[in-house]
C-alpha cells in the first residue's frame, strides 16, 4: 500500500462520542495543523483550504503596511459613508504611513502599535502639539479595521491591534454654549452687514456677497431653533420643509471630500427624524423663500440649484464649508463678541440646553438632536441637569397640593 501524503487523513475511533472520524494534518513551517470531519473528502477538503490560505500568506510575507493600506482604501470605498473614507485616508497619509508604513504586515505586533499612538497623545503632530485622545482613537480604529481585512482575507493569522488599549481622555471637553442673550445678539449681529468689516478691510458688497450673507443669516435662524448638525442644515431641501405644519423633515446630511460634495443618509437612523419648529422661524423661512426664487429669477442663467437646496452659494451650488467659516462664520464671532472656543456646532450645544433649561422633557430634546438614546443627551448635557431638578421642584410648589391643610394635633402640649 502506497505512503499517504500530507494531509491526506486517517480513520479514527472517537471514543468519547462513540464514532469513526477521519483526522488530517499539515505540517506547517512554525506548527502542525491538525483537522478532523466526518468523511475523508471533507478532511481533505479543510486541508486544501488550509495550504490555500498558507499560500495567500506566503505571497503577502513582503508587503508593507502602506502597500497593504492601498489595497485595503480601495476596496471599502464605496462600501463605508464618504466621512468615514476620508478619515482612513487622513490618518494613513497624516500618520500611519509616516511611523508604520515600511512595517511588513507579518512583523508588526501589537506593542508596536501601542507605543505609535502613545506617541501621537503625547508628541507634537502636524500642527505642533499632541493629538486629543479621540483622534488618537480614531486613528487605533482606522489600524484595527485595516488589519481586521487582512486577517479576513487569509493575509494574515491575527490582528495586532485588537490587543491595543484605547488612549484614556483625562480631561474632561467643557462644551461651550450661549445664553439667551448672547443667542440673541448673534442673530442680531447677523443680520446686518457691519460684521463683514470687522477687519477693518475696505469692502463694497456686490448683490452676490449680498445673497450669501442673507442666505447664512436664515441659516442661523433655522440651526438656532433646531439644533440640526451643520451637514443637515446645508443639505436639507425646500421638499424636506413643511412650512404650513412647521416641521423639518431630516432626510440626509452633506459631506466635502477632498473634491466633491456628496448627499448621503443621516449619521445613525434615529437622525432620520421630523422636528416641529416656531411660527416665528417659519415666517423668516417664507421670507427666505421668497427672496431666494427673485434672486434665482434676476440669474437665470447663472443660478443653477439643481437640487433644490434652501442654503446655497450666490450660484444655486452646495456650501462651502471652509469658505463660509472663514469669510462669514470667523468675523461673525469677532463682531459679536462670543466666548473663545465657540463653533458653529455649539450651536447646536445650545438649542438643547436652552431648552432642558427652560423645562423640556430630555427625552423630548434627545429625539430633536437625533442621539441614538437618551443617555447620550444626559452625558453631553448633564450640567444642565441639576438646574432642572429645582425647576422640577419649583413646578410641584406652583400645583399648590398641600395648601394651607395643617395636620390635627396629635399630643397635648
């Protein structure tokens, strides 16, 4: 009888289960592999899928992580939301490839990975000091989904950076909002066109810069009474306004890649919501509206808003984010005089704390931000939260229950 070859199995008595099984192996360069199935066609089927996977590996031993990276970017584009895209390819460009990228996917271990992003937390990065901790994580992410295709792929055996600990944030992010007047102020500042010289620089505003400062003042308006991201805000459609039952349908958001804009589905599906807003904001809107379509009337040709948006540029395209924040958004801050720190997300911060501080059920705001539970609220906004304990106790007193029923003595005195 001829000599099996590698793998090839033998018949085996399993004792603790009463029954024959057929047991195969392979002879592996750093260990033996051992299989077992019911029949010798499966067993030398495992077998070939075994030495087809050793040989997937043995074609990938030289390749780099940045070589690897390539590969991977390529394959989940399309398949991730285009935010997610680009920040793979920010931290690989920014970081990854500049520490790791001449690493060979085989030799890279898991310290390897945790003293790179100690670094980044506590070594000056691009822009001269280290990287927060939640960059740091996202960068850890970016590693371990990475990998995580290579180990799917038979590249190889595990991933490194599952054994990798998360960079704690000691410091806890204060988020900044403003009051009630300070809100008011903005709006006020916003609706004029003073704000724009703060520089001091000589300006003549042509009707164009006109439309656009109108166009971000409205903006406001609605961010202000709505609390939507600012991705929402510039995305949303006349369609997506009922203007007669005061509500604001969130259907998408807009996100900038490195070339284009592209509309995409909500950050998680409770984002997809209706949100109820003011007779007053819906009046501004109507006004907006009205002067938008005289403006798109005056520049036929010029005026392509081929999407419907209700905020565009002066030629009917998306929002530039990075031209609104530093023509409009900075000399708006300096002009109305906001705390340090502030952002145009803060305003966001600051539609659900003006509310949970005038008595809204958390819930109620949890459901107008879109957060995917109402522990998400509480977390971001729970120093608002003890004001709204007295304010609880405060309306118990105003139902009067008690009133003025004094209990029967109940011991001489």
């Amino acid at each position: 009888m001829s000599r099996r070859g590698n793998g090839e199995g033998s018949l085996k008595h399993d004792v603790k289960n009463r029954r024959w099984i057929w047991c195969g192996k392979f002879d592996d360069s750093d260990k033996k592999k051992y299989f077992t199935a019911k029949t010798k066609k499966a067993v030398l089927a495992k077998v070939d899928e075994y030495k087809a996977s050793m040989d997937r590996r043995n074609n990938f031993n030289n390749m780099t992580l940045c070589e690897w990276s390539e590969i991977w970017l390529a394959a989940v584009e399309g398949t991730v939301k285009p935010k997610t895209y680009e920040y793979y390819y920010k931290f690989f460009c920014n970081y990854i490839n500049d520490a790791m990228g001449n690493k060979l996917l085989g030799d890279i271990k898991s310290l390897d990975i945790q003293y790179f992003l100690k670094n980044l937390a506590t070594k000056p990065a691009l822009k001269g000091k280290p990287l927060s901790p939640a960059t740091v994580n996202g960068v850890r992410r970016t590693i371990n989904a990475c990998l995580n295709y290579a180990v799917d792929n038979d590249i190889i055996r595990s991933n490194p950076a599952k054994s990798t600990k998360p960079i704690r944030n000691t410091k806890r992010q204060e988020i900044t909002v403003l009051s009630k007047e300070q809100l008011m102020m903005l709006l006020d500042v916003a609706a004029q066109k003073d704000y724009i010289h703060i520089t001091g620089a000589q300006y003549k505003e042509d009707i164009g810069q006109a439309y656009l400062r109108c166009c971000y003042y409205f903006a406001l308006v609605l961010e202000a009474a709505s609390g939507l991201r600012i991705g929402e805000l510039f995305a949303l459609t006349w369609s997506d306004l009922d203007l007669d039952a005061q509500v604001v349908h969130v259907k998408q958001t807009m996100v900038w890649g490195s070339a284009d804009v592209k509309f995409v589905s909500p950050k998680t599906l409770r984002s997809k919501r209706d949100i109820d807003i003011d007779d007053c904001t819906v009046q501004k809107l109507k006004k907006w509206q009205i002067w938008q379509k005289q403006y798109a009337a005056q520049f036929e040709s010029l005026f392509l808003n081929c999407d419907g948006l209700v905020f565009t540029n002066s030629f009917g395209k998306p929002i530039n984010y990075t031209n609104f924040y530093q023509r409009y958004w900075r000399k708006l801050l300096l002009a109305a005089e906001l705390p340090e720190g502030f952002t145009f997300h803060a305003l966001r911060h600051t539609h659900a704390s003006l509310l949970l501080m005038a008595g809204e059920n958390i819930k109620v705001v949890s459901e107008r931000l879109g957060h995917s539970s109402v522990s998400t609220t509480y977390n971001i906004y729970c120093h608002v939260v003890p004001n709204l304990q007295k304010h609880a106790a405060q309306k118990y007193k105003d139902l009067n229950i008690l009133g003025d029923r004094e209990i029967d003595v109940l011991f001489d005195s």
